[in-house]
C-alpha cells in the first residue's frame, strides 16, 4: 500500500512571539516493512534549520524562528510504501532464562519511568502468569489481551502527560496510555518493549485517491530474540495501514514536536492529519 501523509501542526499566540526553538519528529523511516519514497518538513515563518537522526534512531528536524512572529506552523509530508504484517512462523520459543542474561542494548527498554510504571494489581497480575509457566510469549499475549479488554479508549480522557496508572486507574485513556500501560506491565514481567509513534489510516478498506482524516499513533514493540509489534489499542500486529516514525522507551523519547519559546504568555495549538491511498 502508498500511502501520502500531510501532518500540520499549528500554533497562535496571544502576542508577538520574539523567537522560537523546537524539534520535529514528524519524518518517517525506512525499515523492514516500509520505505519512504518523499518526505519534507516546511515552517513558517521560515526558519533555520538542520537534521540529524537522535540517539535512537529518530529523524529529528531541529528549527528556529528569530523573526518576531504570532504564529506558527510545521507541515510535514511524506509518501511511504508499506508491506502486510508479517506472518509469525511458529511459536516464539524465548524462556526468561534467555532474558535474564540481559544485553547492555536493551537495558533501557526495562526502566520502569513515571510515565509506564503499571499500577500494583497489574504487576500482580503479570506476576501470577509467570509463576505459573507461562512463557514470555504467553505473558505478552495475556497483557495485551488484558489492557485492550480493561481500558477503553476515549479521546480527550488524558492528556500528553498522563501516566500509565491513571489510565489503569479511570479504565479509560487514549493509544498513548494504553501503550504505556502494556509496556510497562510488561517490562516489569522482566520483558524488554519500546515505545513507537506514527499514523494509522483509520479505514480498513481505503479507497485509492480518496482523503482521509488520519490519526498519529502510538503501539509497541517487545523483545524475544528479536523485536514483535503489537497495536494494543485496536488488539493487531501493525500492517500496512500503520507508519512509523519513531520509537523510544516511552512519549518523551518521541513526542512529534517539542521546543520553547520567548515572548506572548499563551498560544493555541491545531493538529491535522490527512492520509491518501495513492495504490
């Protein structure tokens, strides 16, 4: 499947805005199962401005904006191919013998951060399945089955700083808690996840040339001799209709744009999503 992605993010302020300073994490990647044919990153007031790929990997389009200004807008395009998920040959055969030797790369995808840190009953939970054989597979499953089945998604329940226990707590939050919650419950389990954002055309079924509202995304990966995606907001393996951006130990690592700036006190922020089948 193409896919063409025109993702704008817009801000207005109450006054004249002296300068600004921000990252951009908006640019597709090329991967096992997409390739990015176009992408660009367009602000105005035109800027200055230079990219460079993070520490994990992340196309990062860093900017200012010197010229006084009271808005601002980030328009980020791109086209990308995507391919089917993947069919998983047989069952994944990691033990947590095979975890517990650890690797110095994954490390970072065990921390327990404020934002993904599960609540008490969920690591009991998580616990109880391992004490009784299940396999790290087997607790995956069960996770992602658990938080997908507990927790509803409701747009506008939290907000980009929520944690993980709040959503657990409320049963209800958006792909970014839901996600945080699995990875968390299971890191805790002693199971290496990251963290990944992109866009998802919503339509199972698009229609070739026809515009549609898309949405940035949040799933994860997790570790068994190797990384496997799951969508626990929508309970699927990520396919065609999902694009990846980034990924990271948890939001922070990835947010699509971040940054400050001097001069009016308050702004409005707008964000628009629209995702074409081009084939």
């Amino acid at each position: 499947m193409q896919l063409h992605i025109d993702h704008v993010t817009g801000f207005e302020y109450d006054g004249l805005v002296s300068a600004s300073y921000n990252e951009a994490r908006m640019t597709p990647q090329s991967a096992a199962h997409q390739t990015v044919t176009h992408s660009a990153v367009e602000v105005a007031p035109h800027p200055w401005a230079q990219s460079y790929r993070d520490y994990w990997g992340t196309m990062v389009t860093a900017f200012e904006v010197l010229a006084p200004h009271r808005e601002l807008t980030v328009t980020a395009t791109s086209v990308v191919r995507t391919e089917p998920a993947p069919v998983r040959a047989g069952a994944v055969a990691t033990t947590w013998d095979d975890l517990a030797v650890g690797d110095d790369d994954l490390t970072e995808f065990l921390t327990l951060s404020d934002r993904v840190r599960p609540p008490e009953d969920l690591t009991g939970r998580t616990a109880a399945l391992v004490a009784d054989g299940a396999t790290p597979a087997d607790v995956a499953e069960e996770v992602f089955r658990l938080v997908h089945d507990e927790v509803e998604y409701r747009p506008g329940s939290t907000d980009v700083h929520a944690e993980a226990a709040t959503a657990w707590r409320q049963r209800s939050g958006v792909c970014q808690d839901i996600a945080h919650l699995a990875i968390g419950a299971l890191r805790a389990a002693g199971v290496p996840c990251r963290y990944v954002s992109g866009y998802l055309l919503p339509n199972p079924d698009p229609v070739v040339g026809e515009e549609t509202h898309g949405e940035s995304h949040a799933w994860l990966e997790w570790w068994a001799d190797g990384w496997h995606a799951f969508d626990p907001t929508n309970d699927l393996p990520p396919g065609e209709r999902h694009v990846v951006v980034a990924a990271g130990r948890d939001y922070a690592d990835v947010r699509p744009l971040s940054g400050i700036y001097t001069g009016a006190g308050t702004s409005r922020m707008f964000v628009d999503v629209r995702i074409t089948r081009l084939a």
